[in-house]
C-alpha cells in the first residue's frame, strides 16, 4: 500500500531520503535528456500546437456528455457480446471485479498496466479476496515484487537500477542473476511469467480509449504482456476511467498520434490492440470470450462538471509532465505524486485520494511552467496545482500565519513598502560591505538556505531614486512605463537605472508610475486568490492612469503574471476587462522592446566581445514566449553569447519555494551552475531579477568568479558614450 506524507515534517524527511538517493537523481537525468532530443524528433513536421487544440478541444467536448457517451458505448458493446459495468466508487469497481472473479471460478489473475487500477488499489483488494494477481508488465511485475507503487506513470519502475532489479530476481528465481546483464534479466522475468499467462484464469487490463460509435476498446502498449493478457485467459476485465470515452475512432486515432510520442519520444509503440466484443477464445468453454468492461466513475462525473478542474480530466497519462519537471528529476515519483505522479499527480491525488494524501505534496511545485507546455491536451498544470491548494485550504477551515500576515500586508501598498524600507534598515549590521549581500543569514532562515548567499535591500530603493533620474525627453519616440516589481524597486535598482539609460539614450520617455505594487504573484502562489486580486486591481489603476504606447517589465515571472494570471483573477469583474486588454495589448519584456521595437543595432553599442552564457527564465521562454529576443540582442549588444546546457530549465528560485524546499532548489541550482561552468562564459546573464538572486547566490556561495547580471545592464554597459 501507498504511503504519502499527510504533513509537511514527514514529507520533508521523505525529501531528504529521496535527495540521497544519486542512482535516482542520475537515472531521471539521464532519461530526460534523452527525452527531449526524442521528443523533438518524433514531432518534426507535425504541427503540434494545432494537435493540442484540437485534442484538448475534442476532449473538453466528450466531457460535457460522459454519460450518454457511455450509453452509446454499453449498447455497442452488449451488442457484440460484451457486459459493460459502472462502478460509482474505487469500492464499487473493485467489488465488481473481485465478483466477476469468483462467479467464474477463477483462482489466478493476469494484468497489465493500467494506472486505474493502481488507482483504485485494485490488487490489494484482490489479493485480500484469495486471487493470486500478477502483473505481467515488466516494470509493474518488478514494483509488485518489491510492494511498491509506480514511480512514473509510464515507466514505473524508472526509479531502480539494474543492480536492485538483478537482486530482487536472484531472489525470486533463487539463482543467481548477472546484476551487469539486462537482457538476460528480461529473459529471466519472460521465464518465469509464461507459465503464469498460461496458467491464468483471468486477464484484467486498462484500456487507453473506449470508442463509443463501436463500443472498442483500445490500448497502446509496447510490450506483448497487453495482448496476452487479454487474449489468452477465458475472462477478460476491462477496467476504464469514464474520461477515456472517445465519440468515434478518428478522435481516438488523433490521440494515438500523439500519445507515444510525448509520452516516450516514439514515433509509435510496438503495439495498438483494437477489442470489440467477446471474441473467440480457445480456453473458454463456450468457445468465446468472457468479457466484462468496468467503467469507473469515482469522481469523474462531478470533476467534468467543474468549471475550474474538469480540464484535469483530460489528461491522457502520457507522464510527460513528469518528464520535464524539475522537481520530479530530483526527487522521483514517489515523493512527487500518490498514486498518479507528477504534475497532473498533484491534481488527482485532491480528487481521487482525498486532501490528507495531497495536503503536503501540492506545495511541492516550483510553478516553472515545464508541464504545462509539454502537456499534450493544454493542461494549465500549474495553475490548478495551486487551485488544489487553494481547496484544500478551504476544506480545512484555516489558514497558514504566513498567509494570513501575507494578505495583510501585500493588499495594503504603502504598508507593503514601509515594511521592506524598514527590513532595508534591519539588516545593515548584516551586510557585507561593498557586496550587496548578506554575511551571515538572519537566524530565521536557519541553515536551510546556505546554499547561495541572500542579497541585501538597497539601501535606496527605485521608487526613491525615480525623481531625480527622471529623464526629460523632448518629442519622444515613445512613451513607456515600468513596472518594477518588488526585486527590481527594492533589491536590484541598478537594474532599473540601467533601463533608464538605454531608453533615453534611444530618445523613450520612461515613467515609473508610484501606485503600482507587489504584481501578486506571490499571493497566487500561496493560494491567497482574493488577495491576488486585490492587487491586481491596484496594479490595473496604477497603470492605467497614464497614456503609454508600452509597459515595460524587467522581470519575466511579473510580466507573465500580469499578462495571463490577472485574465484568470479579474475574469470575474467585466467592468476591468477593457483596461485589462489595453494593459496587456502594451505589456512587453525588456528584450523584446529593444529588439522588436527600438530595433537597435550594433553601431550603438561597444562591440567588447565578452563571452556571455545565458538562462532563460521559465517565466519568459514558456510563460511570454519569449526565446529569440534575449539572445539576439546580446550578439547586437556587442556580447558574445555562448549557448549552454538546458537554458531553459528553471534555476530553482520559485519565489517562496526555495525557502520551503531549499535542498530541491539548492540541487536545481548546482545543476544549472555547472552547465554555466561547463561555457567557460565569465558572465552569466538572464531576464528575470529573481533568477539573478538565485544564480548570484549561488555562484558567490561557491567562490566563483562569474558575474551574474540583468540583460538590461549588460546591455546598458555595452552602450557607446553619447
Ligand atoms: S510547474 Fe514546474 S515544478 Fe510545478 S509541476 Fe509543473 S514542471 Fe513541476
Ligand atoms: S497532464 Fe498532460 S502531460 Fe501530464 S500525463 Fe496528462 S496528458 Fe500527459
């Protein structure tokens, strides 16, 4: 059975175990290096953004009627022979298969995989009714034998190495097992899995589609265990999640072309088994298939009637979103998920396992944005991870103190902003002199955070500055707003300044408009929503109040909170909806205005050639689409930019989250500073202030002599004297 930490002490400490196992750590990054190059190859020419829509636009439209879908499936299916169930619970379900079972005299039971079932905890109810239960998927045999779960959705057993795996069948065979030699070993579980299928009373399996025009059931596997199982024993059980119903074959075939692809980076898997009816089937004494199909609500019907949640339900377990997840590759399926895993995990596991199971695991998300753009249906992962938390906060009836003093302070500005002028004063005894930073961290932080070192407030911060840097430009080319956000006004203003100069060396005049505040996307992250909205409301007002031709950000994770988080929070207030647009239609990233707009060119910079590396921010590159810019303009700058390993794999910042889960972060950032390294670059560059602290923090931590900057100072360094 399952084991998930129900609170924050003991999921910790399952962190810590799953950080110290290196074989783990190695073999997730393995894999999702290799994914990604596969990946990108098994979609080459294929417009993949047009297949997203439409397979997240036929499944939003077969979630609206499940039930007559399933009505025309059971007719279809009785039709050709078939029983076809609804089971309203996991209970209900295992309860209907467990009696299929004994009103067939069955004693040995075969399955494949199939994560409904896992999800339902279907073995263990088996099992505790006298049925012997094998699974006959390698990976799943292998978890069955060590009385784990799946690590991953697709590959269950990813977690393990080949030693663990050549010992555990050394144990079950009784003979030993080269621990060296894979082949042998899948020789070795092919052996002792015949007799089992042969000997078999019952198959039950998954199914990937039910195609309600047929009553077909349809399943992509890439083994031959699959096919064995449901064709080889006399009963045959089926059990499907309502969602997997499809209106016709072409719906499902546009899922087949996708599903291997994202799911593994093959073109197709080696088998796609097509079953209508109950065949023909020697071991059956009435010469034709037993088969029953279950289908499984648990849930289901009301998650498809959700207005927020019921895109969940169109997830096609293809564990893509475990793949490219930072968290995931650092710490493994079993700490990132209950019995579903990964990003979509963190989702289920509220609506399928209840709150206890995912009270602790939903915090463990960096909100990077990796799942949501590899998500083959358009799964807004990240935000209804935080809709999760948001639920479970309601369900317990109190908040966090940190959430509460959090609201507080964020809905009220000038509070805000005394309170972060005062915490500038409070720390001078703490701060290095001429570095910015801080020599000891403040006891509050503990030892958790001493991998990198924490940036000091400004002792002025931008908003105090804006007066006297306030460039007067007469017939300007453009007029422009700046929205600061709290690092840039308060931590880093020099990245401000440096903007200030490029424009009015590019003849724009810049306005800092003093009502705007916190972006909120730290009360988004904390699931503070009446909050978020609150200040996006302010923040709306303060930006409004001017005519701009744009508004310029520096920092990514506010621009695309701006851009796309407030259409979620102010959808509800028409009245906003018009300023809304007109902000958003003039919001831009730094690098996208210097290149797209004032498309600067060489001759305004110094062509210094020095040797760049650069990191994407996961708010710029998937959250404002942003990839060319930021690169184009270092080459115009005059800097000479040398590519690195996984630019756009997040840094491990996250905001608060490197404060709650600082070892996964400390680990996302060493990985991310020795592909640094690896560029021999002496300068480190991004666009996002939070990024620059992590990265900074950690290059200093570790004694190095790369510089980490802003863009926009690189930049502004590189500006030809007027
Ligand atoms: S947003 Fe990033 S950290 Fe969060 S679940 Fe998705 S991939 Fe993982
Ligand atoms: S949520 Fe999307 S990416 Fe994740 S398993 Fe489901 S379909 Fe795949």
């Amino acid at each position: 059975m399952i084991q998930t930490a129900q609170d924050m002490k003991t999921y910790r400490d399952r962190i810590h175990q799953a950080l110290e196992n290196k074989f783990l750590r190695k073999a997730l990054d393995n894999f999702a290096s290799s994914y990604k190059v596969s990946r990108a190859k098994a979609f080459e020419g294929i417009d993949l953004e047009a297949l997203r829509h439409q397979l997240a636009d036929g499944k939003d439209q077969a979630l609206t009627h499940l039930e007559s879908l399933f009505q025309q499936f059971k007719a279809k299916a009785e039709a050709a022979g078939a029983v076809v169930h609804l089971a309203a619970t996991a209970e209900e379900a295992n309860e209907i298969i467990a009696r299929i079972a004994s009103d067939n005299g069955v004693h040995a039971i075969i399955k494949s995989k199939s994560m409904t079932a896992e999800e339902i905890h279907l073995n263990d109810h088996l099992e505790a009714e006298g049925f012997k239960v094998t699974e006959t998927d390698l990976g799943e045999w292998i978890i069955q034998l060590r009385h784990e779960g799946p690590s991953h959705m697709v590959m269950p057993a990813i977690h393990l190495s080949r030693h663990q795996v050549g010992g555990l069948f050394s144990d079950v065979t009784g003979k030993p097992v080269d621990l060296e030699d894979i082949d042998r070993m899948v020789k070795v579980a092919r052996k002792e899995l015949r007799p089992v299928f042969l000997a078999a009373d019952m198959g039950v399996s998954g199914a990937n589609f039910a195609i309600a025009e047929t009553g077909t059931l349809g399943l992509i596997t890439n083994e031959g265990n699959a096919r064995l199982t449901t064709t080889l024993p006399r009963v045959h059980v089926a059990l499907v999640g309502l969602e997997k119903l499809a209106p016709d074959l072409e719906t499902a075939l546009r899922i087949l072309k996708i599903l291997p692809k994202n799911a593994t980076g093959q073109a197709l898997t080696s088998y796609v088994t097509w079953i209508t009816g109950a065949v023909e089937c020697a071991a059956s004494p009435t010469g034709r298939k037993n088969l029953h199909i279950v289908f499984l609500d648990n849930g289901r019907l009301e998650l498809a009637r959700d207005p927020v949640f019921s895109e969940a339900l169109r997830c096609i377990r293809c564990g893509a979103c475990s793949n490219v997840c930072p968290v995931y590759g650092k710490v493994g399926g079993h700490a990132l998920g209950h019995v579903y895993i990964g990003a979509i995990g963190l989702i289920l596991t509220y609506f399928y396992h209840g709150k206890d199971n995912a009270r602790a695991i939903v915090h463990n998300c960096l909100n990077c944005q990796a799942c949501k753009s590899v998500c083959p249906v358009n799964i807004d992962l990240p935000y209804l991870i935080k809709k999760v938390y948001e639920n479970i906060l309601k369900d317990e009836g109190a908040r966090p103190a940190k959430n509460v003093l959090l609201s507080l302070v964020m809905k009220n500005r000038k509070l805000f902003h005394t309170m972060l002028r005062m915490a500038s004063s409070l720390q001078k005894p703490m701060v290095k002199k001429d570095a910015a930073v801080l020599r000891h961290l403040p006891f509050v932080f503990g030892k958790t955070q001493e991998f990198r070192t924490l940036p000091a407030f400004a002792e002025k911060p931008f908003r105090e500055q804006w007066p006297s840097l306030r460039p007067h430009i007469p017939n300007p080319s453009y007029r422009v707003a700046l929205f600061g956000g709290c690092v840039v006004d308060f931590v880093s203003p020099e990245q401000a300044v440096s903007l200030v100069k490029l424009l009015t060396a590019h003849h724009v005049q810049m306005e800092y408009p003093m009502e705007q505040s916190c972006c909120g996307l730290p009360a988004m992250m904390m699931a503070e929503t009446e909050t978020a909205v609150e200040v996006a409301v302010q923040n709306l007002q303060a930006l409004d109040s001017q005519a701009y031709d744009y508004i310029l950000v520096l920092c990514a994770s506010c621009g695309s909170h701006l851009k796309e988080g407030y259409s979620r929070l102010l959808a509800s207030k028409p009245e906003l909806a018009e300023k809304l647009r007109r902000m958003q239609s003039r919001l831009m990233d730094f690098s996208s205005f210097m290149v797209n707009v004032l498309k600067v060119t060489p001759d305004a910079f110094v062509q210094s050639h020095t040797e760049v590396a650069y990191h994407s921010p996961c708010h710029l590159c998937r959250g404002l689409g942003v990839t060319r810019e930021p690169r184009e303009l270092l080459g115009t700058a005059g800097l000479n930019y040398i590519p690195c390993a996984d630019e756009d794999v997040c840094c491990g910042f996250g905001g608060s989250y490197s404060l709650e889960f600082p070892e996964i972060s400390a680990e996302i950032l060493r990985q991310k500073l020795d592909h640094v390294d690896a560029t021999g670059a002496q300068v480190l560059v991004t666009d996002c202030p939070g990024c620059v602290l992590q990265l900074r923090g950690g290059m200093n931590k570790r004694g190095s002599s790369v510089q980490v900057r802003h863009i926009a100072e690189v930049v502004a360094a590189n500006l030809k004297s007027l």
